[in-house]
C-alpha cells in the first residue's frame, strides 16, 4: 500500500519542478543589467563592459544615462586607454582608475566626436563613463578610490570571476 503512496510523491515532485536541494545556479547579469557600485562616499549605478563587443559599443546610440548611472570599463590587466564618441550624443566625462581603483584622471568627451580621448597615464584598468560634470558636481577628483569589494560582487554577477581582474576578496 505504501508503494503507490511514494510513486505518487514521486511523480508529484517531478511535476512541479521541486527537486531535494536547492539550485544556486543563476543567470549572469548581462552588459544592460544596472549594479552598485561606490566612487569615494558617492553611490552610482554601472553597466559593466566586459568583452571587446561590449566595450567597442559602450554608451553608442543612447539618448541618456540616469543622472548616478554610468558605464564602467574593465580590463584584466592594466592597460594605455583611449576612447571615442562615434555614434553617442550624451556628454560624457570619463574617470580612469589604476588597478588599485584609485581615479588617476577625468577627461571630458564631447558627444561624435571620433576622435581619441586618451588617458595620460597607461597603468590604468578601469574607465568610468558619467555624464558630463558629474565627478566635479560630486567631489570625486583624481585621489579617490573606487570600492574594490562592491566592484567585486558586481563582477561577479556579470559572471566573472575576480581575481582575473586582480581583486582579492
């Protein structure tokens, strides 16, 4: 009698998509996907642009950002950086940060313009793209340091793992 009971649970588990244990599989987080981030005491919201795609496009065809919102650019080792406006009509003001998420410079950037907005110093790893007079308007100026453990976690929610970006957690 008891056989029939099981097979029933059994079949009723498989039907509702329950299972035993828990799945802690989750989607990453995509370039669109808006995660917190801190710049000195200032709380923004970035989209990360992780690959070569993600970044060659960055804010391009956007009419606007929100107002704390910005694109951050990461790259596993420190590198010389340039960039361009093609095809963005938003002002922009770009923060270059060293491995360590110190901001080293901030150069404006004027919407189309394809020519290169290039950083001063070349051991730097991350660009954060806000609109225009935003680090000014908040106090962040080159000194102030980007919270590399929030950086971390919204690393790896993009799927990525840390440590190839140098943050030790």
């Amino acid at each position: 009698m008891r056989m029939p009971f099981i097979y029933l649970l059994i079949l009723l588990i498989a039907l509702c998509g329950c299972s035993p244990e828990p799945s802690e599989t989750k989607t990453p987080a995509t370039v669109d996907t808006w995660l917190p981030l801190r710049i000195g005491t200032r709380e923004i919201e970035v989209q990360i642009a992780l690959s070569r795609a993600e970044q060659a496009k960055g804010l391009m065809n956007r009419a606007s950002i929100p107002e704390n919102g910005g694109m951050l650019f990461a790259y596993r080792a420190p590198v010389p950086m340039s960039f361009w406006m093609a095809n963005t009509s938003i002002p922009l003001d770009i923060g270059f940060f060293d491995d360590s998420g110190q901001l080293v410079e901030v150069r404006r950037m004027v919407p189309y313009d394809t020519g290169r907005t290039q950083a001063h110093a070349h051991n730097l790893q991350y660009a954060l793209e806000m609109n225009t007079g935003w680090f000014s308007k908040n106090g962040i100026y080159p000194g102030t340091r980007m919270d590399m453990q929030a950086l971390a976690a919204a690393l790896k929610a993009r799927g990525a793992n840390p440590a190839l970006f140098g943050i030790n957690e």
